[in-house]
C-alpha cells in the first residue's frame, strides 16, 4: 500500500520513469489577480560533441620546506600532494598544513562556517555546547588507522597552531580540524549518484563513469573556492591514489588509485539511531583500500565485509577495467533492518518494484536495490525519481559516448523548480568523469557562483 501511496504521488510531481517528456507547463491561475508564467525549460540539450576538457594554468606554487607537500593553485581547484614516499605521516600532515597556512590565506573563513553550518544540521539544539560533538570526534579518532591517524594529527596541531575547544570564532581549533576530515562518518551525508557504462553501452565498448558529489557548499558556496585534487604519493609496495575532495580533508570521497581502481561513497539512508562507539571511519577505510587493493572486487569485498564496522549505511561504486560493482554497506543491525550487505553487479536481483532496463550498464543513488535489502528507494521519491531519470535518459541511444554521458548527468536547468529529485541540482558540488578508453580524468568543478547551465569539464591528472 505504502508503494502504491508512494507512486501516486511520484507521478503527480514528475513522470521521470515514462519515455514522454514531463509535463512542467504551470496551470493558467484562475481568480488570482496574478499571471503565472511557465520557465522556458527544464532542460539543458546543448551537446558536449566537439567540446573538450579544457587544461587549467598553474596560478601560484606552494610548498612546505621539506618538500614533503606541494600545493598548485588553478582557477578552479587546488592540485595538492602528499610525498608519503619521503616522510613520515605525521611530517606529512604537518608539512600539508604549513602548506596550506601560506597557499589558502583565508581557509578559517571557508571551512569554519561550513563546519558550524553541518553542526547545526546533526544537533539542531545544542546552543554553543559542543560536548556531544566532540565526544564523536574522539570515538572516531580512536578507530583511524594508526598512519591516518597520525598524518591527522600532524595537520590538525599545525594548522590549529595549539588553539583546543569548539567555537566559531574565525580562527580554526585542533577539534574542527579533526572533524573537517568526518564529516561524512560523524556528521551527516548528502545526495549523490553515479552512473557505470560499458561493453554494448559503450560507444568505445570501454568503460565510462561518472559521480555526481553532492555537497553543502556554505552558506554562501565558500566551499567552491576549496575544491581540491590531492594525490596521495605512497611507498613500500603500496598503491598510490588521487582523491578528489576539499582542501585539508584528508579522508576519501572518491579516488582513483593507479592501478586504475575508481570508487565513490553515496550514502545510503537507514532511518535508524546514530551509533559510533565501536565504529570506524568509512571514509577511511575507503582510502585504505584504494591503497592497498589492486582491482574492484577486492576493494568491493573488502568494503562489504567491513560494513558492520560503520557508523552510516552507504553505497560505493567500484570499477576497474573490467568490472563494476556496487557495495551496498548495511551498517544497521537492530530488529528494523535486514541487515544485508553485499556486492552488487548488473546480474544481481533487484527489489520488488524497480527494474533497470540497460545492458552493460550500472546506476547507484542514495538507497540499495538489491533484493532482500533495506528499501529507502521506492519509498523515497528523490531516490526513486532520480533512479527513473537515469533509467530512461540512458536508454535514449543505443550507445553513450563520454559527451553522452556529460549530457545526461547535466540535463536539468538551473531554471527549473529544483530539488534532491535532480541529478543535476543546486548542491552539486562536482561531476567527475573517467574514460578507461583514453584514460582521461575530467571534473566539472562548481564555482562560487554556484550551479550554473552546461558547466565546463576540466581535464585533472591523477
């Protein structure tokens, strides 16, 4: 009954899983006194055919006096590494901190509010007492991996410069600087999605895939001003990587290692209490195993065997060369929750009520889909809608190209009436987009003036 309810009223606000064209047009207002106009459209169709990445400048270098950090500023993003082959973790966080006191000048005035901001959203009554803050962010800390650990450490002492405590104040403290790095695991999440294609999907037959990162991007998107590209260089047999995240955040949203292993976290709703006594750090973990995993099932198992140990039920898309997966993580445990953990594929039965209708291809948003699972996608229209968009957009050509797949993720209007039902919307903080075929990494990167019409990809190294 609850689907049915569901589905009535999805198809009241959009038709997103019919073949037709949604129909926007706004009703003629009848008695009001007041004329109503229809927006143009919600639809962006202007092709990326014949539109390349472009290749941003280095504006300004930066680096610390032991080499042990490098930061490039662009007109887009920061291009940050970490030398982990050279130093020590904890001279490397350091290093990365007197790094960014001397290339982002005013980064307490970006990262501050924004922390306060998420805050007041996870403890809307708290009024200045920050305690139960804190207490997460030290059960946490006690759970990250010995080497993170101390790399954290290292950046938060010196770029706090020995201020202790919470208060927003313009000047940031050793604590907000841990929690930079936890929001996702200690905070709260965001709306995401992404997309895999391959095979007979493929224009190239190679693999193509693209995640939407959305995020809160400040009170007045001063968080476009940090968005940052940080290659992690590592020794002693271990992979290096390339996270595309925030400045002076040092967990993983997404990476690509080099042994071509891509994979991002979305979250995955449960409607069950917060726990993190006990519990780790996904973010974390997904940076260990960018590290040390060489292909997308181990990474993908890896996850899913892990994810008792988390503090959120998530989703990551996981794809190599030849495969692509899902890990769809089910923290939750209590009498309310199957409990399900797995690893998806194309193959993998789906729950009762969705199907996905697109050979060699593979869709995730903010919900599992696998049967047996927790379901927070058919009862949940934003999942559920977006889930339909990119279903049927998808099956519009017989094959996508990279330009295809930059036309899908970016179709709706900035004019539009938005909402988390978009792939597109006004929280996209980036898109990034990987070509196995020629290997090319591109990311449209959202500016302070936030989401704008036929945003422009960048061409980023990794």
């Amino acid at each position: 009954m609850r689907k049915c309810i569901l589905l009535l009223c999805v198809s009241l606000l959009l038709t997103a899983c019919s073949a037709d064209e949604p129909d926007y047009n706004v009703p003629p207002a009848a008695n009001t006194g007041t004329e109503l106009k229809a927006v143009d459209t919600v639809w962006v169709m202007e092709s990326y055919v014949g539109e390349e990445a472009k290749t941003e400048e280095t504006l300004e270098t930066y680096s610390s006096k032991d080499g042990l950090c490098v930061i490039e500023k662009k007109p887009s993003y920061y291009e940050v590494w970490l030398y982990h082959d050279r130093g020590e973790p904890y001279a490397v966080g350091r290093a990365y901190a007197e790094t960014i006191l001397e290339a982002g000048r005013d980064y307490a005035t970006v990262l501050e509010p924004y922390l306060y901001e998420n805050i007041d959203c996870a403890f809307p009554n708290l009024d200045g007492e920050y305690t139960p803050v804190v207490d997460r962010i030290n059960l946490l800390k006690g759970q990250i991996p010995e080497a993170y650990l101390q790399e954290l450490e290292g950046f938060a002492e010196g770029l706090s410069g020995g201020i202790k405590g919470m208060e927003c104040d313009g000047r940031l403290s050793y604590e907000e600087v841990l929690l930079a790095s936890m929001v996702p695991d200690c905070l709260r999440g965001t709306n995401c999605s992404a997309l895999s294609v391959w095979g007979e999907k493929s224009v190239s037959g190679e693999r193509i895939i693209s995640r939407t990162m959305d995020w809160p991007m400040g009170s007045v998107n001063q968080m476009c001003t940090a968005q940052a590209v940080t290659h992690y260089v590592m020794g002693d047999g271990k992979n290096s990587y390339t996270s595309v995240s925030v400045l002076g955040m040092l967990d993983v949203l997404t990476g690509i290692n080099e042994k071509g292993v891509f994979a991002a976290m979305l979250d995955a709703g449960s409607g069950n209490d917060y726990v993190c006594e006990g519990k780790k750090c996904y973010s974390f973990a997904l940076r260990y195993a960018l590290e040390n995993m060489n292909d997308a099932r181990s990474l993908g198992e890896y996850m899913v065997a892990e994810s008792k140990n988390f503090t959120f039920s998530h989703n990551i898309i996981v794809t190599d060369e030849k495969d692509c997966f899902v890990a769809e993580d089910c923290a939750d445990e209590s009498e309310f929750s199957t409990g399900q953990s797995l690893l998806r594929d194309k193959d993998t039965q789906l729950m009762d009520g969705i199907s996905w209708d697109q050979p060699d291809s593979l869709c995730v948003v903010n919900a599992f889909q696998a049967e047996g699972a927790d379901d927070y996608l058919t009862v949940n229209g934003d999942n559920y809608i977006r889930f339909c968009k990119y279903n049927t957009w998808v099956g519009e050509k017989e094959r996508l190209s990279v330009a295809d797949v930059k036309s899908i993720v970016t179709r709706e209007s900035t004019q539009r009436y938005s909402g988390y039902h978009d792939i597109y919307s006004y929280l996209t903080y980036h898109i990034i987009i990987f070509d196995y075929a020629t290997g090319e990494l591109d990311i449209a990167f959202t500016g302070p003036e936030g989401v704008v019409d036929h945003p422009a990809f960048t061409k980023v190294s990794y």
